[in-house]
C-alpha cells in the first residue's frame, strides 16, 4: 500500500476545504454526533479531518427517532435517571461511566439548544416523553420523531462554520494504520474513485463509525452499520469489549418488502399495546411493567410468544389512542407505514425483533482513550461500560453527544507527531455476505445456545481470507461483516449466561462469575475481567 497525504479525489459535501496536501492533525472516522461532537472540541487545538464512508447525513443518529435523555423536568432528578441506566443495564453498567453521562447531560442539551436545536415545546416549554425502563417523564423529541436528525442538523451546521474543520464524503475507512510503537498513527481511507486506500496520518486517531445491524440478517440500522470501527480496532490490536451485548428492538416493521423500520418506543410510551395473532395482550405475563418493559424482556418476548404460536410476528396497536394526535406526535412513523399500506390510526402494524444497537464495541475510557496509544473511541463503536449488558432507551444519542465532547478534549492533549504507520494484512473471507447475515441471526440472533454459537463460530473460522485484488466499499464492509460476526459468536459463546441482551435457552439465568466485561484482543481468547 503507497503512502500518500489526503488525496485531491476525495469529494465531500458541505464547506470542507482541502489542506493542500497536508495531513490533518486529528482524524475523526464517522460523522454522526460522536463524531462531529469530537471534531467541534478537536478545532481548538488544530486542523480536523471528519471522513465518512457515504453521504454526510447517513449514519444511525440520523435515523434515530425516540429522542435524547436528560433530568431536565421538573419532578425529575440526575439520580433518578442513573438509578433507570444502572437497572436497564442489568449488573453490568460501569458506575462511573453511568454517573458521568447523567451528570453531563442537562449541559449538553442546554448546548444543543444554544447552538439552535429544536426540540419539541408546547407554550414555549420543553416537552417531555417518557420510555421503557424510565421512572420519569425525561426524553426529549425534535419534529415528534426526527431527534437524531435534527441534532446532527445542529452539529453538523457548527462544525462546517469552523474553518478548522474538513468534512469528507464517500470515504470509508479500510484499516487502522499502527505505528513503530503499536499506537495508531492514522487510517487508511478509500476515496470512491481510487483503486486502493490513501494512508492519512495523524495525531490522534477517533473510532466514531457507528454501529453493527447490518452484520445481522434483520436490522433496524442503515446500510453503512456494518461495524467498520470495531473490526478495524480489532485487526489493528485493539482490545474489544462486551461484543455478545446486542441490542434487539423488539418493534421493527414486518411487511414483505419494506426496510425493517423502526416503530419508536416512544409508540408504547403513548399507550400502544401488543398483541398477539389471536388479538390479546400478552406482555403482562412475562414482565409487571407490560410493554413498557426494558428492551431485551420485550423483544425475547416476542420472540416466545411467535414461536409458542407459531407466527412471524405479532402487532403494534395503536388504534385505541387519537389517531390525529398521535400522527402529529410521530409524522415520520405514520407517514412511512402509509407508504406500505398500514392506517396506523385504524389497524395495528405487523413488528418483530431486529438488530438495533450495539452495547459493545472498542474498549475505552471514560475520556474515550483504547488499549493502542493515540486511539479513541466514541458513540455506538465505543464501549466504556455506560450501558451495561443493556442500553436504556434514548440514552445513545446521550452518549454520542456526552463522550464524544469527552473523547475530543482528551485528543487535544496528545502531544507530537504521528510516527510512520502500516495497515494490517488484508483480505476478504470466502463468503458472501447474505450467508454470514443469515447465520448471525439464526445463531446469534435474540435467543442463543451454545450448540448454535459453536456451529457459527467454526462456519466463520473456517472461511479463510484470501487477498483483495481490487479494493471497493463492498469489499471493505463483507471483511468487516465476517470480523464482526465472528466476535459476536466467540463473546457469547465464552458468556456462560443471560444477561441484558445476551439471552442462552442453555443458560437463562445471570450468574455471579460472569458479572465482568468480556475482552477480545487480535490473537488472545475471550477473557473476563471486573
């Protein structure tokens, strides 16, 4: 692989603004709000170069829909909100981490708000929904359901005023470079019009690419969740923590031949009920709080009761509620299901579970430091333990906007330049992606077993890479699909357990030993630690 400063080719939208052939002092991977929160802190301290592998909006906080979390209301208190996060995280959430977001959190947003995000008010006052799993009335809305979009509008329009600051499209990151001393020392980017990646050295290096869905056959994420961070982590050294912890959103819409569209949990907050195929509610029986309980109870809910019944899914009724009201309350929701035929106002919507977030990914800090010197890590492809085995709804653009302002200040502090660097080996597996999708869901999927794990595990290992004649996006995100399945598999295979989103039929409780972070490096095992 040639070296080579950030090329002339790379085309981007917005007001980036070349640097002449220089390298940027910092390199931001993803332009969600990790990503671009990281960059507005990293402009005081030098140039920063923001690369994402699509268009500048296509990421999950785009698509993000139930809002942001903060003690912000009148009746409620920071202590309520870590009490909801430690409880949804099933034993596993790191209290540090946990005390921080809650406490950084009425900041942030009266920082959005001074940047110009707007959220929803009713006679000039914030309002205030309340979720799954929350004891509070505390999650914010923008345009009823377009939270994340409005929030990246807001970052992204202050980050594109900073002159400091280089937004690059259609640039996806392929490796990680390492550097003499096993730190990072850059990234390998692919441009869509080259045939091979251009290295860009750097400072410091942030992993903000988002989450995983896609390595899953049934997803709620965008096309671009293909867990490009945390494969690229892992090839280059990296330690992977928590991987096994997926969460699956219980309701994402099951029409043939729709997206698996995301029905906001925020539906069930206003009341909407499920059902079974025979018309009757069923939650009750399998935890107090019905459907307004945490995400992983639901989903493997669902999940039994289809299976006891021997239906694909069951339904979303909403057709008891005010239909006027509840269009204005989630316009993009109605509007999308309309599309594929479904009056949510008058029958219920078909929903099963699918893939939506990833608690798991590059072990880091709490100022988003990894275990390879000059690496951070931020948002949905960080894990420092804030969501535990479980995330709490609404607490994930939260964390984006919280620790991406963490990671970005830290950064400022890494002192001298980047040292020469190498890319990993690479190659591609001999599969094809629908294969590893299908069987990430078949055998890694809402319910596991052992039995399941080990047949995907050995599928996986024994589909060697064999070397890429012709780098393209395609390529990039098959390598990382099969890497990132493949560390799924291996993390609950070793977790003896169920816990939070991980959920074995051949070992359905928790169990005392495993209330520790797993831990992946490139060449070790699984291992367990406190």
């Amino acid at each position: 692989m040639r070296s080579a400063a950030v090329s002339p080719l790379l085309y981007h939208e917005g007001l980036g603004r070349p640097w002449g052939g220089r390298n940027p002092d910092f390199l931001v991977v993803g332009a969600g709000v990790a990503g671009l929160r990281a960059a507005i802190e990293l402009a005081e301290a030098g140039r920063v170069l923001v690369v994402a592998k699509d268009r500048l909006s296509e990421s999950s906080s785009e698509y993000a829909q139930g809002g942001i979390a903060a003690a912000l209301n009148d009746d409620d208190e920071v202590s309520l909100h870590e009490q909801d996060t430690l409880a949804a995280g099933d034993g596993l959430c790191e209290p540090g981490a946990v005390r921080t977001l809650v406490e950084e959190a009425p900041g942030a947003i009266e920082e959005l708000i001074a940047w110009g995000a707007e959220f929803d008010r009713e006679g000039g006052r914030l309002v205030f929904a309340r979720e799954g799993a929350h004891s509070r009335s505390r999650v914010l809305h923008a345009h009823g359901d377009s939270t994340g979009q409005e929030i990246l509008r807001t970052l992204r329009r202050k980050a594109e005023a900073d002159e400091r600051i280089e937004l690059r499209s259609f640039a996806a990151m392929t490796d990680l470079m390492v550097g003499e001393d096993g730190g990072a020392a850059g990234a390998a980017v692919l441009d869509a019009a080259a045939a091979e990646p251009l290295e860009i050295a750097a400072r410091a290096v942030l992993v903000a690419t988002g989450g995983l869905g896609r390595v899953f056959q049934e997803t709620t994420n965008p096309e671009v969740a293909t867990g490009d961070g945390v494969a690229a982590a892992w090839r280059a050294g990296a330690a992977i923590r928590d991987i096994e912890f997926v969460q699956f959103h219980p309701t994402a819409l099951f029409v043939a031949g729709a997206p698996r569209f995301l029905l906001s949990e925020a539906l069930r907050g206003e009341g909407a009920y499920l059902r079974n195929g025979a018309g009757e509610r069923f939650m009750e029986r399998y935890h107090a709080m019905g459907e307004l309980a945490p995400r992983d109870v639901v989903s493997r809910a669902i999940a039994m009761e289809t299976l006891a019944r021997g239906e694909e899914c069951v339904y979303l009724d909403m057709t008891h509620l005010d239909g006027g009201r509840m269009g204005e309350r989630f316009p993009r929701i109605f509007e999308t299901c309309a599309r594929y035929g479904i009056d949510l106002g008058r029958v219920a919507a078909p929903v099963r579970p699918a893939a939506h977030y990833a608690m798991g990914g590059v072990g880091c800090d709490l100022d988003g430091r990894c275990s390879m010197a000059r690496l951070f890590a931020a948002g949905e492809a960080a894990c420092n333990g804030v969501h535990g085995a479980n995330r709490l709804a609404s607490n994930s653009l939260l964390e984006g906007v919280v620790y991406g302002a963490r990671a970005g200040r830290a950064m400022r502090e890494t002192g001298g330049a980047a040292r020469p660097g190498r890319a990993p080996e690479a190659g591609i597996p001999e599969a094809a992606e629908a294969e590893i999708r299908r069987l990430a869901w078949e055998r890694c999927g809402v319910v596991r077993d052992g039995e399941g794990l080990e047949q995907a595990r050995r599928w996986l290992a024994e589909r060697p890479a064999r070397r890429v004649e012709r780098w393209d996006r395609a390529a990039c995100e098959l390598r990382n699909i099969h890497a990132v399945a493949g560390l799924i598999a291996r993390g609950a295979l070793a977790r003896r357990e169920s816990r939070g989103g991980h959920f074995r039929r051949d070992y359905p409780e928790k169990a005392a030993e495993f209330q520790k972070h797993s831990r992946i490096e490139r060449e070790g095992e699984v291992e367990f630690r406190g």
